[in-house]
C-alpha cells in the first residue's frame, strides 16, 4: 500500500481546506491588482511599438488601448476594495479575456497570423499562470478560449500561405501555456506547504498563550498559596526572636533567625513571582497618586545607608533642584529602586560609590542610579531586563539570582508610562536610570509625607500598626532580604565557655570555631567546606564542628588551594560557586597523585539524575541534595570518613607487604646469583687446576733448558773474541729475562694451582713489588710502542694476602690494557699509567690506558664469566672475572670507567685492605 502524500493528507482536514480557501482569494485579489498594474503600466508604453509596426493604423490602436486601460483601471480599483477577495476569482478572468481579446484584435489589424503581435498572447499565458493561483483545470480552460480567438479567426479569414510560420507560432503559444500550467502547479504545491507552515505556527502559537495563561495563573495560585503558610512561619519566628514566648539559649537564637533571614529570602521571590503573574494577566494595578519624587527617593536611600556601610561602600543621594509633580506608585516603586540600588551594592566591591541621581529633562523626571561596580559586557546588556536572564549564567557564577529583578523593575516603570535603560563599561561601572512623566500642573515644594525608613514599621508610615500594616511590614523586610542575607553578618550570640567536646554542651567550641581562632584535637579529622553562602557555611560548620576540624573556603579557587596546602581528610563542596565549580574542583582533585584518595560530597539544589550523574563521573564520592537532613550530612560524612580510616590501614598493609616481599624477592636473588657465581668459579677453579697440571710439565723442561742455556753461555764467555763478547752480554741479558720470566710464569702456574684447591697460604704481600715484577714481562716487549706512566705513593704498607693470586690481578690487568692499545700502540702512541696510593683503610691501584674504551652499556657485564669485547678468538672472556674473583676473595672491590671518542680512556680501580677479612 502506497503512502499518501503528506500535504494531501492535510487538506483533507476541512479546516485547513476552508482556511487555505480563503486565503486563496485574497492572493487573487492581490493577483489581480498584480496584473492589472502591469497592464495599467505595459499598455501605453506598447503605443510607441504601434508607431513603428503599424504607423498607418496607430491611432486606431492607440484608441483601442486607452479603452483596454479605462477598463483596467475599474479592475484596479475593484481589487483593492473590501470587495476585491469576493469578486477577484471572476475579475481575473474577464482581465484575462479582456486582455486576450485585445491582443487578437491587433493580430488580425496587423497582418493575422503572421503578425508579430501573437507574441503578445504568449506573455499573458506565461504572466495570468504566475501571477493567478488558479488551478491548473481552470487555468487550461481560460487559456484555450484566448487561444481560440487567436486560432478561429486565422483559419477562417486567412489564407495560410506559409504553414510553417503558423504552425511555429502555434507550438510557441502550446509552449507557454504547458510552461504556465507547471509554473502554476509549482507555486501552488509551494504556497500549500508555506500556508500549512504558517498555520501550524499559528495553532502553537494560541497553544503557547494558552499555557502561558495557563502557568501565569498557576504561578499567581501557588505564589499565593505560599505566602499565607511562609507568612505564618515567620510570624512566630519573629516572636521567637523577640523572645516574646520565652527566652531562647543562644543556640536557638542564632537557627531561629538564620531561619528568618532565608524565609524572607523565598517571601521575596514569592511576591516577585506573584507580581509577574500579575502583569502577564493583566491584572497589576497601578494606584498612582502626585508626589515630591525626589523626596520618596531620599527616604529610601537613607534606609540603605547603613547595609552598604556594612560593605564598606559610599551610598549617597544627589540632592538636585525642585522637581515637578510626579504620580507614581509608592509601592511598585519602592521595588524598582530598591532592585536597582541593591544591584548596584551587590556587584560593587568594597571601597567603592553608589550614587542616586534625580534631575528633570524635558517633560519628565529621570531617576539614576549609579556604580563604579564590575560593569556589564556590551554582548549582555541587551538581555540584563529580560526576564530570568544573567550576565554570567554558568556554574562559576560569582554573584546569585533569579533574574526577576530588573525585568520586574522594567514592568513597573513602563507600567508608570516611563522608561528603563542603562549604560556600562566592563571594570568601570553601570548607570541604571529610569524616566516618569511630569503631572501638568506646579512644582511641589515640599511634602507632607515623611521621609521612608527601611527600620522596623510600615514601608511608608514608619509605623507599627496591626494587621496588614505587620504584613506589608515583613513584605518590605523581604525586599532587602537578599542584601542581608549575603553581605551582613548575623549577630553572634555570646555563650558561655565551657570544656569538652560534645554535642550538648559544646557552646565556647562552637562560638570560637565560628570565629575561626579555636584549636580542635589534631585527633579530630579535618573537613574542608567550599561553599560561597556565608550561611550555609555557618549551619554546616555548627553542625560538624563538635566533632571536626573544620576549615572554609568561599569559592572553588581558594578549596584548591586550601585543598593542596591543608590536605583535609574529607571535603564537602558545592557545586555552583565562584571562579571554579563543584566539578571541576572535583576533577583537579581526583586527577591529582597527593590528593585523589581524599573522599569529597557535593551539594546542590539541582534534582535532576544527570546533574547527579555527572557528579559521580567526575569522582565525586557522595551526592548531597538540598534541602538534606543534619543527621543524613553527618551519617555519610562519618561513613566516608571510616571508609578513608580503611582504605588508609589497607594502604599502610599493602606497603608493609610490598616492602617485605621486595626485601625478599632481592634477597633471594642474591643467593641465587651467589650460587651461581659459586658454581661458575668452583668449575673454573678445576678446569684452572688442570691447565696449570697440564701446563707444568711443559714449563718445566723450558726451565731447566734456559738453565742448562745459561751454564753453555757462561761456558762460552772465555773464549769469545772481542767482537763477541757485545753478542754475549746481549744473549745474557736474554736468557736472565727467560728466566725471570719462567721463574714468574712457574709462580702463575702455582697461583693457578692453588685457586683451583684454595689451599695457597697468606701473608705480607707488596702490591708495588708484584706490580713491578709483572711489568718486568711487558717492558721489552712494549720498548718503543707504549709508554709506562708510575705514580707510587712512598712508604705504602703491605697487605694481607695471596702473593701470586694477586699478580694474576696486574697480569690480567695489563695484558687487557696492551690488547686493547695495539692501533695505538703501532704508532708508538701507546700510554699506561699505573698510580698506587693509601687510603684510610687499604690500598688503592689504578691502571689507566689511553685504548678506544668501552661503551656504558657494556661496562656493566665486563665481569661476568665469558662475557668479552675483544674480537673472535683473542680472549676467552675470563681474565677479568678471575680479577674480579680475587679482589673479593681478599675483601676489596674493582671498578672499571671508561670514555670513547676522540680522547678515549679505561681506567680500572682496585682497592685492595691492608688487613683482609679472610686473614681474621
């Protein structure tokens, strides 16, 4: 089943169908004069096309035009009148005809139906299909009984001669019309849609004034109804205070009246509700009576006087000439200056002027008043006297409100025939002024009124008088509620000193912590309020303050700061708040390492799930909805707290066991790697003990060779010539460095011998004695190629230790130092510089050389078995593990440092103790 058109559907409504019906006909009516202008216009100026196409039957035509145009003029008019709508549908018919008729009259005067003036026809076809909102039927059939009269006549009276020039002629007039008709279907369908547009506005447009009658009323009910039963709370709480039932302790005193202060609060938004119900119904009733203005005005501002003191602000009042009579309404004005006033006090900081200014200009009396406040950005000024609209509406807003007030001072003054403007520069200030208009008549030069006070009375008598005098009384003490409740501090009672901390005798605590100079148990956990109500502030501090530390701040900037300073064990913050709100405090909080485990509870007046949800996204760890009971707060900050006292223990626990079980994961390590280390250097001390066996049999023969070698040479001495005996001192020499040598190599053997069955004995060791002999094998062969560099410390002690283990150290040493010098050492480049010092405790060796060195990342594995940076097949990598062994085997410890590059060095350090722990 096919769907149906939507716009279709719609007409089918009666309603819209009648409505569009007759719409219809005033577009006809507006078609019609549409057209008739056009003919009223085009039709005298086509006289000069006569002149040129038919100069011999001009005037012929031209009196045929003026008759088309007198005609024309009537439809004019008649479409412009009352009865146009009516008659415009059959109008722009007989303009069609007449129209068509015309031009087919001129065709057959001008040469029939090859004349140039069947163009004509085409024009009308293509204009009546725009301009007419006929229906494509209708406008088919008037267009093919003005095709006729073109048609008809050109087969009866015409002899076609030239058919194509016909037939072409034909096509293009067919061709308008089809154009026409589809212009006409187009513009239709499109003033349905446009129409059904505006009519659905139009329909939600009375369901909108509907529900704004609707909630004008119900505010107007509710508003109402909640001021007899708020009325009748205040009423004994005045009486409390007043302590005309009884005396209250000092506690009592200061909740009952920081309940006072907030219902006067909510009275005030009450009647400013009330009061725009009242205007949107029409039903606000000015009793405007002459007055001197200038006076009324100054008794206001004098009442003032003193809460702008309390802020540290100049109010004053700009005393200017005798004014005229001004009716207004004492009451509705009231409000609107003391909108404007406490608006100004309110955002303007301490130190500054508020000054009301009344002058006259012109024919009416302007009244002003005027700031050097925060001012205004230009892009809010033209929204600040719509109604529940702020300059800053965001979450960090810095002041409060409703948005009521200006937009109901700006009712009220237009409601006075006056106007309400303002003008501000950001930083600087705002003028705020008002205009009323003059009463005809003469000037007052004085009052028989008095002047206003804001004091306990009636708003404009002064006076206590009874019934609704009382509650016109409250009603005024509500309008300057929110000044008091924000700026002027609530009377501290003063309570008696008394020790200990609990809840029902706790009054010297509470009074001093409210002053801030108390100091609580460090035992107490500390709780940080961030909340930029003084009171709320105040009731929560009251109520946790017997059992914390308690520490404020007014906005979200400075919780940060106290948050990262005082480290608090839990915070309660609310949400809406100056500089920062509750949820980005929030969200520093938990991103940040030091203070993420700090649990925090936000307030707020916003019920809805998302708000709370967005809440909890942020890490909020508990969600407090005003209005919240006392014993609810406290419950869950004492839960969070526990859970924090948890989470605390279990962190501690944690630590201790991370400790431990890191203290014995290293422990164990180091066995193992003992062991392992162990098991290498026992396989190394046996295979060391039967290389040095398979060795010595070796080094024995060359021994007792170079022995017998030295007896033949002695031999041969007697009998050498002269020549010969250079040659024999020569060979001397060789055969005693061959000896030497074998003699040390005989005590490596042994050293081996002996580190692979630990039975070597201990003793007085010269380190700078073994260190020269061991050099003694390396100075011939490095004669010319590297140069030995010594640095010994005079007198140096001896140690405790393994005479020829320890050389296996210098042998090792030295012989990497020669491998890794030879590039150098083939340049004859070659440096070893061996320095040998005491230090408080041992002996210190370094044995330097000016080699490529050694990358950082390897010097950390040079002692390990088999681990070597030589090439392949010049070292088994075991040289410096068996040094590294020894060292250790005697009590003292090698390091290696090393730099390459372009002045490239190795250096090692053994230090060896004079007395070593295995000798005791």
């Amino acid at each position: 089943m096919s769907k149906q058109d939507p716009l279709k559907l719609a007409f089918q409504d009666q309603k819209i169908a009648a409505a569009f019906s007759h719409e219809l006909k005033f577009l006809k009516a507006k078609g019609l004069k549409t057209m008739c202008l056009l003919a009223l216009t085009l039709n005298p100026a086509f006289c000069i096309v006569d002149y040129f196409a038919v100069p011999e039957d001009s005037l012929h035509f031209w009196l045929v035009r003026l008759i088309v145009t007198i005609i024309c003029a009537g439809l004019f008019l008649l479409s412009t009148s009352r009865l146009g709508p009516k008659y415009a549908d059959l109008g722009g018919v007989f303009f069609f005809f007449l129209i068509g008729i015309m031009i087919s009259y001129l065709i057959r005067k001008s040469g029939g139906y090859s004349s140039p003036y069947a163009s004509g026809l085409t024009v009308i076809f293509i204009g009546g299909g725009l301009l007419m909102p006929w229906s494509g039927l209708k406008y088919a059939s008037v267009s093919l009984c003005v095709y006729l009269t073109y048609f008809v006549p050109a087969l009866v009276y015409d002899d076609i001669l030239n058919s194509s020039l016909f037939i072409a002629n034909n096509a293009v007039l067919f061709c308008g019309v089809v154009i026409a008709i589809v212009a006409r279907r187009v513009i239709t369908v499109s003033n349905k849609k446009e129409f059904l547009s505006r009519y659905k506005l139009g329909q939600a447009h009375e369901q909108l004034k509907k529900l704004d009658e609707l909630k004008s009323q119900f505010f107007a009910n509710v508003s109402h109804e909640l001021r007899t039963p708020l009325t009748l709370i205040l009423a004994p709480l005045e009486s409390m205070l007043s302590e005309e039932v009884g005396e209250m302790k000092a506690e009592q005193q200061r909740h009952a009246k920081l309940m006072y202060n907030n219902g006067l609060r909510l009275l005030k938004l009450i009647n400013n509700l009330l009061d725009l119900a009242r205007l949107d119904a029409g039903k606000m009733e000015l009793k405007a009576q002459p007055g001197d203005l200038k006076v009324y005005i100054q008794g206001l501002v004098e009442g003032i006087v003193p809460m702008a003191k309390k802020k540290g602000l100049t109010l004053s009042f700009a005393n200017g000439h005798e004014l005229p009579k001004v009716s207004f309404d004492e009451e509705k004005l009231e409000k609107v200056i003391l909108n404007l006033v406490f608006n100004a006090i309110k955002f303007t900081p301490s130190g500054g002027k508020v000054v009301v200014r009344v002058g006259q200009k012109d024919r009416e009396v302007k009244v002003e008043v005027a700031d050097t406040g925060i001012g205004i950005a230009k892009e809010h000024q033209q929204k600040v006297f719509d109604r529940f609209a702020q300059a800053d509406s965001s979450l960090t807003r810095k002041y409060g409100g409703t948005g009521i007030g200006l937009a109901l001072a700006k009712e009220l003054v237009e409601l006075h025939g006056g106007k309400i403007g303002l003008t501000s520069e950001l930083g600087k200030g705002t003028t705020v002024g008002f205009t009323l208009p003059v009463v005809k008549g003469e000037a007052v030069h004085g009052s028989t009124k008095p002047v206003l006070s804001l004091s306990k009375g009636s708003p404009r008598t002064g006076e206590v008088t009874e019934g609704g005098e009382w509650t016109e009384k409250l009603y005024s003490e509500a309008a300057r509620a929110d000044l008091d409740f924000e700026k002027a501090e609530i009377a501290e009672p003063v309570l008696s000193e008394v020790e200990g901390p609990t809840r029902n005798d706790t009054s010297s605590v509470i009074a001093r912590s409210l002053k801030g100079d108390v100091a609580i148990s460090s035992k107490h956990p500390k709780i940080l309020l961030v909340e930029d109500s003084s009171e709320m502030r105040q009731f929560l501090r009251f109520e946790l303050s017997p059992s914390y530390q308690i520490l404020e701040a007014q906005d979200g900037i400075e919780g940060w700061e106290k948050m990262t300073t005082e480290r608090p064990d839990l915070i309660i913050s609310d949400i809406m708040m100056p500089g920062i709100d509750g949820y980005e405090l929030t969200r520093r909080l938990k991103t940040n390492e030091e203070t993420r485990q700090v649990p925090i509870i936000l307030l707020t007046a916003k019920t809805d799930l998302t708000d709370k949800i967005e809440g909890l996204e942020v890490g909020a760890d508990d969600y407090l909805m005003k209005p919240f009971k006392p014993k609810e707060m406290k419950a869950r900050v004492r839960n969070l707290l526990q859970v924090r006292h948890l989470q605390g223990e279990l962190q501690v626990r944690n630590q201790e066991l991370d400790q431990l079980n890191s203290g014995l994961q290293e422990e164990v390590e180091k066995r193992t790697q003992a062991l392992v280390q162990s098991e290498k250097m026992a396989m190394l001390g046996g295979m060391f003990s039967r290389l040095a066996h398979d060795l010595k049999s070796p080094w024995a023969s060359i021994y007792e060779d170079v022995g017998i070698l030295k007896e033949v040479v002695s031999k041969m001495q007697p009998h050498l010539t002269k020549e010969g005996v250079e040659s024999y001192q020569e060979v001397q020499q060789w055969t005693d460095y061959i000896d030497s040598s074998a003699k040390i190599m005989g005590e490596i053997l042994e050293g081996l011998n002996a580190y692979g069955r630990s039975v070597e004995e201990w003793g007085e060791v010269d380190v700078v004695d073994g260190i020269q002999r061991i050099l003694g094998i390396f100075r011939r062969q490095w004669k010319g190629r590297i140069e030995i560099q010594e640095e010994y410390e005079p007198l140096l002690p001896k140690i405790w230790g393994q005479s020829s283990t320890l050389n296996r150290i210098w042998l090792n040493l030295l012989s990497n130092s020669a491998q890794a010098m030879e590039p150098q050492a083939k340049e004859g480049k070659g440096i070893v510089k061996i320095v040998a010092q005491r230090n408080e405790t041992g002996i210190g060796v370094k044995i330097r050389d000016n080699g490529p060195g050694i990358p950082k990342e390897r010097l950390s594995k040079l002692f390990q078995p088999f681990y070597t940076t030589k090439e392949e097949g010049k070292g088994m990598g075991l040289g410096l593990t068996i040094a590294h062994e020894i060292v250790e085997r005697h009590g003292g410890k090698i390091t290696v440092d090393s730099e390459p590059g372009s002045c490239s060095w190795t250096e090692f350090t053994v230090w060896l103790p004079i007395k070593s722990p295995q000798s005791s």
